[in-house]
C-alpha cells in the first residue's frame, strides 16, 4: 500500500469547517502523483512515450469527518489494470491520525497519447513496471466494457 500524508489547511475547508469535497480529489491527485513518480512513471518519463494519464471518474464516499490542522493519511492502491495496461483503477482511503477511516474513493483512469488526443495503450516498459504496483484483494483485470459499467454515456446538447 502507498501512503501519503497532509494535514489539513485553510484553504482545504468548506462552509461547514471540515474537509471540502474538493481537497479530497486534490489530495488523492497528489498522492497518485508522487505515486507515479516513486513507480518510475515521472512527467520526464511519461514524456518520452508522450503520454499522460486522464481521470474518467472519482467515487467518493465519505465517513467521517476532518477538520483543520488534523493530519491526513491517503493510501493508494491498485484495483484494477487491463492486460494492454491502458485503463487502470486505483483505491485510495483516507484515514486521520488515529487510523480512523474517513472515506474511500474509487477512481477509473487511462493513458491518453498527447499528439493525437486519443486513449493508448501503456508502453511495454511501463507495463512492465505496473506489474509490481500495490494490488487491492479485490483486484480485477479491466475490459473497455468497465469505463462504461455505471450506464453513463455522452448526450450532446443538439
């Protein structure tokens, strides 16, 4: 399990004085990002194969709550990553300074090529090295057919 810790700022509480939906999504992109660069998946290294990854969804569920100055501990781990490695999804969970779980989020993402602005796959150097990130017990090998599981799909406006 990765693990990261933060501790809780002004500018990371709402209205109500706990901890704003938002600096739960900022906190678990942090994490992922220091993630990827402890796993060998650094922006330089992404920029060789030019590509980046992108966020399909975040499901949060919220248990308890946090309040300002209190540390926050957000763990990561792997749940899912199809055979070609072009989806993956992680697990992250959020627990204060006495291991109390505070929430849980699912989060679904892809690589994306940056020249042609369309999903690819993740290079077999880099699959490689997927190959060794933490894995949930509930880990699952992803189809396309998961991106779409939850029935959502575009609707333009015309």
């Amino acid at each position: 399990m990765y693990k990261k810790d933060f501790e809780i700022r002004w500018s990371d509480i709402d209205a109500n004085g706990h901890l704003a939906n938002s600096a739960y999504t900022n906190f678990m992109s942090h994490t992922r990002m220091g993630f990827f660069i402890e796993y060998g998946f650094s922006m330089e290294e992404l920029s060789k194969f030019n590509i980046g990854p992108v966020v399909f969804y975040e499901h949060t569920y919220y248990f308890k709550e946090s309040f300002i100055g209190k540390p926050v501990t957000v763990s990561l781990e792997l749940s899912g990553l199809s055979d070609d490695g072009m989806f993956f999804k992680f697990e992250h969970n959020f627990y204060n300074h006495k291991g109390e779980h505070l929430a849980s989020s699912d989060m679904l993402g892809s690589w994306i090529d940056l020249k042609t602005r369309k999903l690819t796959v993740l290079p077999e150097q880099l699959l490689k090295r997927s190959k060794i990130f933490p894995r949930t017990k509930h880990f699952k090998t992803l189809t396309k057919a998961d991106t779409r599981i939850h029935g959502k799909f575009p609707k333009n406006l015309t």
